[in-house]
C-alpha cells in the first residue's frame, strides 16, 4: 500500500524537541533535534518500518527544514538522513553553516 504524503500530517513538538510526523492520526516518525543559540542540529531521524520507502521522513524533514529557515536558524545535519536529503534537495543547501 503506497502512502499520499498529504496523508501525512508534521507538527513541531518543542517540549520534546522533535518533530513528528503521523499518518492517519497514528505516530510514524519523528527527527530529534537540539538547538543552540541559532543553530538547530538533527541528530536522529526515525520512521515506522512499517512505512518506510514512502516519503514520509522525506515530508518529515522538508517540514522540518522549511521551519528551521523561518527561524532563521543555521541548520547542522549531524543525522545521516537529512545530510542525505539536503545533499539531495539543493534548494536546503543555504541552511547549513
């Protein structure tokens, strides 16, 4: 079963220091962060194997970066994933220091 990525809902948990990611109303993801002065680092991204292959910690980090710029926050990308994706999206490239 393949997932619409508007089916996918991302909010920022700031408490927890994370974003989340869920489908359906059911948790799926989240990319942990820590920040500091004005810079935010990634430094764990999770999805469900359940879902993984279906753009869903790709939805997850776009949220997540796109608030990161409206911050203006200097984004460092200490998890593999979103270095793999901002390598992969140029366009997020500007974010990191």
């Amino acid at each position: 079963m393949s997932t619409d990525s508007t089916d996918v809902q991302v909010s920022h948990n700031e408490a927890e220091s994370r974003y989340e990611a869920t489908l359906h109303g059911n948790p799926v993801g989240t990319a942990a962060y820590e920040l500091s002065d004005d810079a935010i680092t990634f430094t764990h991204t999770v999805v469900d194997q359940g879902v993984e292959g279906q753009g869903i910690g790709s939805t997850l980090i776009r949220y997540a970066l796109d608030d990161a710029r409206g911050q203006h926050l200097t984004v460092v990308p200490q998890c593999e994933f979103v270095a793999a994706f901002i390598e992969d999206n140029p366009d997020y490239q500007d974010l990191t220091a």
